[in-house]
C-alpha cells in the first residue's frame, strides 16, 4: 500500500488492520496528526477492484503505527472492495444472513 503524505510517498509493505472506517499501518515513518493523506491500497488478484483509493486522515501516530482514518465520500466501487477486504482479513465480521 502506498500513502501520499504532501509531498512525500510512503511505501507500507502491508497492513497491520483494516476495517471499513481506517486502516493502520506500521509506524515507520511516523506521520504528523491531523496530516490529510491519499491511500492507495493495492489487492490481490479475485478481491473486486485491482486497487481502493481514498483520503483520509491520520488520527494516531505511535509506535504501534499510524492509524490513518478514511474521509466519508468514498466511491461506490470503492467501497465494495474496501468491504470485500475487510470481509476476507475479518471474517467474523461479515453480515449474517
């Protein structure tokens, strides 16, 4: 996943989680709170989209990693594939029937 940071892009190799609301990602380098950030999530082949692209906003920033908060308005693709991610990293999570 790539974070575009001003004019800074920062290149994670993987999330720590993910849900429909944020992502957090490892703490290096450690991202200001408050910065505004592009999120390019890229996905395996058979999860929807090849890619999900957001904004969002970095909430918490430790050593734990930066938890980057996605703005609401994500598009309708988008957000499928988000929730097709979220749905396959956290299965207990999905909608019963």
């Amino acid at each position: 996943m790539k974070v575009v940071a001003g004019d800074r892009l920062i290149a994670y190799g993987s999330a720590l989680d993910v849900s429909m609301g944020g992502i957090l990602v490892r703490g290096d380098p450690p991202l200001s709170l408050g910065t505004r950030v592009g999120v390019v999530i890229f996905l395996a082949d058979g999860e929807g989209a090849n890619r999900i692209v957001t904004q969002g906003t970095v909430v918490r920033s430790d050593p734990g990693g930066n938890a980057i908060e996605f703005v609401p308005g994500m598009g309708e693709e988008q957000a499928r594939a988000l929730a097709l991610l979220v749905e396959a990293h956290h299965p207990e999570a999905a909608p019963g029937p």
